[in-house]
C-alpha cells in the first residue's frame, strides 16, 4: 500500500503572515534608523553651526549647510527603503495613496 505524502502551501502554515509581518518590522526599524539620522544630522549641524558662531570665525555657512545635507540625503535613503518595504508588504493590486 502506497502512502501519499501530504504538502501544505505557505498560506496553510502561516508562512505568509510571518514574512509580511518580518516586512513590516524591517520597515518600522528602517523608518526609526532614517529618523535617527535626521535627528544626528541636526545636531552635528547647530554644534559646527555654534562653533562658527563662538569662534567668530569669518568664514560662510556652507560647511553647516553641507553637513546637514549629507544627513539629510542619508536619511532619504533609509526612507525611500522603507517605502518600498512598506509596498512590498500590501496585497497585489491595493492602491498606495499615502
């Protein structure tokens, strides 16, 4: 007598569910690391901003705006990721709006 072996899908073990919600963790962890940066960036900015300013040095700001704009398109990075995270983890054929 024959036994027939009996495979179940992903959707019958839970696979599914767990990998969406691995994909939706990743993208919370990925959104904080962004608003991390941002928030480093900003003070590594007023800092160098405060020693231009105490030291009297002569010198244009452009140093203050290149520092915060390299963290800044840091952080885009880490939120542009997110986003498609974000995209990966809907059903097919669900609208993006926000």
């Amino acid at each position: 007598m024959m036994q027939s072996i009996l495979v179940l899908s992903p959707f019958d073990v839970g696979a599914e569910a767990s990998i969406v919600n691995s994909v939706l963790w990743l993208k919370l962890v990925v959104e904080s690391v962004g608003a991390l940066i941002i928030g480093i960036g900003m003070v590594a900015s007023f800092v160098e901003f405060a020693r231009i300013c105490f030291t009297h040095q002569t010198r244009d700001n452009n140093s203050v705006r290149q520092t915060l704009a390299r963290y800044m398109a840091l952080a885009l990075e880490f939120q542009l990721g997110a986003t498609f995270l974000r995209r990966l983890s809907l059903p097919v054929g669900t609208c993006l709006e926000s």
